[in-house]
C-alpha cells in the first residue's frame, strides 16, 4: 500500500467552515451555528452546546458532501455579536415574563 502520499491525504480531508450566525435551537437549551464549508460553499448547521460562555466549536465531521472534517472558524466575528445579542435577547424575556406574573 502505498504511504508517499498521506500528507495530501491530509490536507485534502481538512478544511474550514466559516461560521455564519448563531442561533438558539428550538429545544434543550441548546445553541446552533449556521456555517459555510469553504471547499464547496455548502451551509452547514452544527449543535454548538448549551454554554454561551463556552461555546463547541473546534474541528467537526463535515455535514456537507466533502470527505473527513473540517474546523467551524469565526473569521467575521459572528460569535461574540450572536452572544451578545441572544444575551439581550434573553434578559428581555425574563423582564417579560416577570412581568406577566
Ligand atoms: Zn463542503
């Protein structure tokens, strides 16, 4: 079997995706991220976790057709907008459903 060529292997199998937006999932308390896959421009969506401090991101099996994984980078700065935002978001409905009872 032949080895002289692992390291395309590699890098051919490793790609990034740049993520999009943030977005609450509809259940479990838990958080998305739309992203783009930067070898075929495919959006993805990856379950993020449920800290918004410390939210999953990192390397991920691809979602798209592409072979091996690839790494969900925030290049634009989505993440901290996102988190600031859902925060704001979040404190609102609490002030709202304060008031409701
Ligand atoms: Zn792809």
């Amino acid at each position: 079997m032949p080895t002289e060529h692992t390291t395309d292997v590699l890098e051919y199998t490793t790609g990034r995706a740049t993520i999009t937006y943030l977005r609450p999932a509809t259940r479990d308390h838990a958080y998305l991220v739309d992203a783009r896959c930067e070898r075929c421009h495919r959006d993805v969506l990856h379950g993020a976790g449920d800290d918004l401090d410390n939210l999953a991101l990192g390397d991920r099996r691809t979602h798209c057709a592409c072979p091996g994984s690839y790494e969900l980078t925030d290049s634009d700065g989505v993440i901290p907008r996102r988190v600031a935002e859902i925060r704001a978001d979040l404190t609102a409905r609490e002030a709202r459903h304060r008031a409701a009872h």
